[in-house]
C-alpha cells in the first residue's frame, strides 16, 4: 500500500508530465514563428533558421515518446507495479530518446553551436535513466530468482 507522501509525489510527477506536455505542444505550434523572431533577432540566415526548425521537431517527435513513456512508467508505478519488464522497456525507451536528442543536437553544433549544451544535457541525462534502467532490470532478475525459491 502506498503512502500518502508517495502517492502525492507520483502525482506531482505526473502533474509536471501535463505541464511539460503543453509546453512542447505549444512549441510545436509556434515553432516556426518563435524561430524567425529568434533568427531576426541574433542575425541568423534563413538556411540556419531552417535547420534548427527541422531539428526542433525531430526533437520534438522524441519529446513526446519520451513523455508518453514517463507517464506509462508513473501509472505503473501508482498501480505498485514496480520491478516489471514493461518499466525496464519504458525506461530503455526513456534512455533512447535521450541519446536520440544529444544526437539530433550534436549535429546541430554544425550550424549553430550553443546545441553543444543541449548535447551534454540529453546525453547526460541517457546516461543516468541508462544507470537506472539497469538497476531495474537487475531488481527485476533478483526478484524473479526469489519468486523461483518460493
């Protein structure tokens, strides 16, 4: 049985999902426009203002798999469904994302190069939900073995 603490900081969790949500939907909806001020604003070439719109929704695409999978591994998670196969794939899906986005930023670094922070921040972030995920699957197989000797 859950706490009350747990169940109101999975919900907190789950609140920022939302919020998170309509903030990459509203980017999504206003990227073109948010971009060709920016470019105007720092001098950019329309070439340059192009690809980093390209790159903002291959990004986003990423964004919202991410999200989903967050918000599957919170619902499991308030089911007290911890140690399962479907939280270690949404973990790995959670991982892939990130590492998708340092990727899809590192090659922006080509044309603008303050992508290289948005790069050690996705990849960094793999790194840890990667960490996390192979606590997971380990938990998982302790469990699994425990279940066996029961």
């Amino acid at each position: 049985m859950q706490s009350w603490l747990n169940s109101k900081s999975l919900l907190f969790s789950q609140f920022f999902i939302g919020f998170w949500a309509l903030l990459l939907a509203a980017l999504d909806l206003g990227g073109w426009w948010i971009l060709h001020w920016f470019g105007a604003l720092r001098g950019l070439a329309e070439r340059k203002i192009l690809g980093i719109l390209v790159l903002l929704y291959l990004c986003s695409v990423l964004g919202w798999l991410l999200l989903h999978a967050m918000w599957r591994l919170l619902g499991n998670l308030r089911k007290e469904k911890v140690f399962t196969e479907e939280n270690v794939r949404l973990l790995h899906r959670v991982s892939w994302c990130c590492a998708g986005a340092a990727l899809l930023c590192l090659i922006g670094v080509g044309f603008y190069p303050p992508f290289l922070f948005a790069v050690a921040a996705a990849g960094f972030m793999a790194l840890i939900v990667r960490i996390v995920r192979n606590v997971f699957q380990q938990a998982l197989l302790m469990k699994d073995e425990l279940d066996l000797m029961i």
